[in-house]
C-alpha cells in the first residue's frame, strides 16, 4: 500500500489535524464567498426565518396555512385590512454558550412578515385563527355577497 505524504501548514488553520472531519466540515461550511467579496449581507441576513404558506380557496372560505414551529402564540400577529390580510411574527434565537461547539447550525430566526391580497370581500369579523404542533391555520370567511349562489331558472 502506497502512503502518500502531506504537508501540515499552520497558514491554514484546517490543515492542523486531517483527521478531525467534523471540524473539517465546519470550516467548510463555515465558508462565505459574499463575505470575502465584500458583499453587505452578512449570514444572518441570508438565513432569516421566513415560512412557507398554503393558500386554499373553498367555496365559503379562503384557508391559510403555514409552518410555524417554535413560534408562541403571542408572536404572531394576524390583521385584515380590508381585502388585505397582514401576518407578522418572530421566532426567538435559542441562546448559544461560547464555550460550545457547534457541528452545523442551519437553523433560522427572526421577523417575518406576509401580506396577501383576497380577491373578494370577506368576513373579517368571523376569522378563525390556530397555532397548533407549530401550524397556523386560518379560515377566513368569504362575505355573503361574495359567496356563489344558484339561480333557479323560471320559464
């Protein structure tokens, strides 16, 4: 078996041990091209919590879903505004120690906020809001006028 030789440098601060991976892997990812190329964001702008909504339309109401784990009750914000419907919240930073190490930290935290526009008239005094097992759900009633009606047809 051949062995090949490798030269440890202490310019690089990854080349120090070759056989720790997991602080390898770190480094790596770890690694911000924007930064080095003096690009204003930093890794906290490009990891802001935003969720992802489900919009439903039945034929009395429009339903609103959207992952929310981590989120209290208390962190969320649900307007109408006319045919306008506004969310708001945020998901709380968990402290981090100094003193612990960190092998990948992916996940993200913040404000957000989400507007959509309802293409009819609707109940706003009659919404129903949930958070629960980190889902929001909303059903907001269509108004009357707004909802189909069948027309008999007289001859």
């Amino acid at each position: 078996m051949n062995q090949v030789k490798t030269r440890e440098t202490t310019a690089n601060p990854m080349f120090k041990n070759p056989w720790e991976p997991y602080r390898l892997m770190n480094e790596l990812g770890r690694w911000d091209p924007f930064k080095e190329l003096g690009w204003p964001l930093t890794q906290m702008d490009l990891s802001t919590f935003s969720p992802s909504f489900e919009v439903k339309e039945t034929p009395g109401a429009y339903i609103f879903k959207a992952d929310l784990p981590g989120v209290k009750n208390g962190d969320v914000d649900i307007h109408v505004e006319g045919n306008r419907l506004n969310i708001r919240g945020k998901r709380e930073a968990e402290k981090r120690e100094d003193n612990e190490t960190y092998h990948a930290y992916e996940r993200s935290f913040g404000s957000f906020s989400r507007s959509f526009l309802l293409p009819e008239p609707v109940a706003a005094e009659h919404v129903h809001a949930e958070l629960k097992e980190g889902i929001l759900t909303l059903s907001i009633p269509k108004s009357p006028e707004a909802r189909p009606q069948k027309i008999q047809v007289t001859s």
